[in-house]
C-alpha cells in the first residue's frame, strides 16, 4: 500500500490566525490480545476496560474530553457502556469507531497480519463490516459515532468512501511519521501531522496520529530511512543521533515515549508551523500486562503521570486548548 497517496486528494486545514494550538486525546478502546502473537479471532477478553476509569480520572481532573474508539468486542460485551456510559451522559468523554477486522463480523476473511489492516479488506467487506461496528456503537451506547481510526492505522484507498457514507465526520487513523509496511500495512513516514480535508467532496477531516521528527537535523522519513539501514544500525547511528537531539522520530503517546520526548516532539512540530495535535494510547495498558508499555501497576501508574503532566504543560507552557475529537471541524478552516 503505497501512502500518503491514498489520502489524495486532500486540502491543509488550519487554525484562524491567533487561535491557541489545540490537542485532542484518542485511546483505542479494543480486546487484549498478544500484540507478538498471530491475530486471533477468539481473543476478545475485555478485562481491562474495568481499570479504564484511571485513564479517566485523570482526563476529568485535568478537564479533558477523551475519544474512545471502541471495536467489536468492547462493543458488544457491555463491559464498554458499563466502563464509559455514565462518563458519557455526563459529557466527560465521546465514543468512536475502531476497527479491528478479525474479530469484527462478517468472519470470511483469512486471519492474517495482511488483513489485519481493515483498508487492505475488499471495499465491500471493509465497509460490511464497518456498517456493523456503527450501528452497534449506536446500539449500545445511544449515540452514532462520527469519529473513525482504523484498526492498526491501516486506512485504505475506499475507507473515505464508506465513511462518508455513514455520516463520520472525523478520522483519526494514520501515524504520522511510521512506515507499518513490513507486514502489508500502509507507509506513513512521509505523512505530516498536519490537519486536512479529504474523501468525496472534502467531507471528512483528518487529523493523523501525531508522529514525527525532532532534532537539528533535517530530512524526515527519508533521512529515518536511511539511518535504518543495515551499516548505520550496525554502528548504532539512530541511538548516537538521539543522544546528541540531533535527529529521533517520535510519537505523541505515553506508550513507549517518556514526558520529555513528548514535549520535544511537541515544540518541534510548533516550530514548524503544527498546531494542531492528538495524543494517542491504547485502553489495555490500564490493566498491568496487557501491553509491553505497562508490565506491572508502577509502570501502569507511570503511564497516567505522563498523561497528567502533558495536558498540564501543554495548557500551561503552550497555551494550549484541550477539544473532542468530533469538534475539530467547526474549528479548522481551509488553509491559504
């Protein structure tokens, strides 16, 4: 899959001259399952959604709206209305889509890393199986979502098309600055974090995973590249380049990525002219083990004060507005 090209074509949006820079918070609400394993179709535990309320509780203290892009199995068990129903009565958070295609009916796909990435599904199937996880949020949550990500950022050339379709508004999918191709994904190294207008007739606002590249070095995904080659990782380039913040590709995430190298990550982009930014995580790391990021409760714990300490500083240092997802379109306009 050869991206950003699929996105094509899409227009820049931007924020009104003198508006503060804004963050919107996703978590990819979603089963825990062996991330190192093959993808299973009987892997649909929930269990971490009963720790989801610390997540929670640390985006209400610091007044912040989160997405939860919610998949099958989170949907349908009821452990996802009994976790975010209340928090979503009372406005605290807003549900989503996310697509996890195999453990999303209709099951007539092989289960394979390929088809993992719902944008890689024949049009037809990804869009069946889309209209199924839609009406079933609006089921069981009472609201139809407008707000998309893709099951492991994997955006296809048809998913506009569909979305579109049934009413979204909003797509969060890609991450920006990472190559997911190794295993058939799509390459979004080369993608800017920037916000855009994209699918038929513009409808749809995107707004990718933010990701990207800090340091005093230039050359982005093409200098990432070359870095990863096999004589500059023999000589240990990357990790030497990083250690003198001369070039590190990063995301804004607490998962795997310390407060620091989120504020760096952060100033570079707004450097550069970004102003508009999502924090991303996933809910499984609340419960201790799921994930590599969170192996026991202090990691866990380490986690949320990451989160904290980034919406306090970005409203504090940068000035910065914490919005819903859903809203970003009657913020943004067409860029010049």
């Amino acid at each position: 899959m050869i991206t950003p090209q699929i996105l094509d074509p899409r227009r820049p949006l931007a924020l009104p001259a003198g508006a503060p820079p804004l963050l919107a918070v996703v978590v990819d609400t979603e089963e825990e399952f062996n991330w190192s394993a093959p993808f299973d179709r009987d892997a649909t535990s929930v269990e971490a959604l009963r720790e989801l309320y610390r997540f929670q509780e640390v985006c209400t203290e610091h007044e912040v709206v989160p997405t939860y892009v919610c998949d099958w199995p989170v949907v349908t068990s009821g452990e996802g209305a009994r976790a975010l129903g209340e928090h979503l009565n009372l406005g605290r958070c807003e549900v989503g889509a996310h697509l996890h295609p195999w453990v999303t009916p209709p099951h007539v796909e092989e289960v394979t890393d390929h088809n993992s990435y719902p944008g890689n599904l024949a049009p037809d199937l990804e869009r069946e199986k889309l209209e199924g996880l839609t009406g079933a949020i609006e089921e069981h949550f009472g609201k139809r979502p407008v707000v998309y990500r893709a099951g492991r950022y994997g955006l296809g050339p048809r998913t506009a098309e569909a979305l579109v379709a049934l009413g979204y508004t909003v797509d969060v999918s890609p991450l920006a600055g990472f190559d997911l191709s190794k295993d058939g994904g799509p390459d979004w190294s080369d993608l800017d974090a920037a916000p855009y207008s994209f699918g038929p007739s513009g409808a749809l606002l995107g707004l990718p995973a933010t990701g990207g590249y800090a340091g005093w070095l230039a050359g982005g995904g093409a200098l990432h590249r070359a870095l990863h080659g096999p004589l500059p990782r023999a000589l240990r380039l990357p990790g030497i380049l990083s250690r003198l913040g001369a070039f590190e590709r990063l995301a804004l995430s607490p998962e795997g990525f310390t407060l620091a190298h989120m504020q760096r990550l952060t100033r570079a982009l707004f450097s550069r002219g970004r102003r508009v930014f999502q924090l991303s995580l996933h809910s499984p790391s609340m419960l201790p083990g799921c994930t590599s990021y969170a192996q026991n409760p202090q990691e866990r714990d380490e986690l949320l004060a990451r989160c904290s300490g980034y919406f306090r500083w970005f409203r504090e240092e940068m000035g910065g507005e914490v919005v819903t997802a859903s809203s970003l379109p009657q913020r943004l306009e067409a860029s010049a």
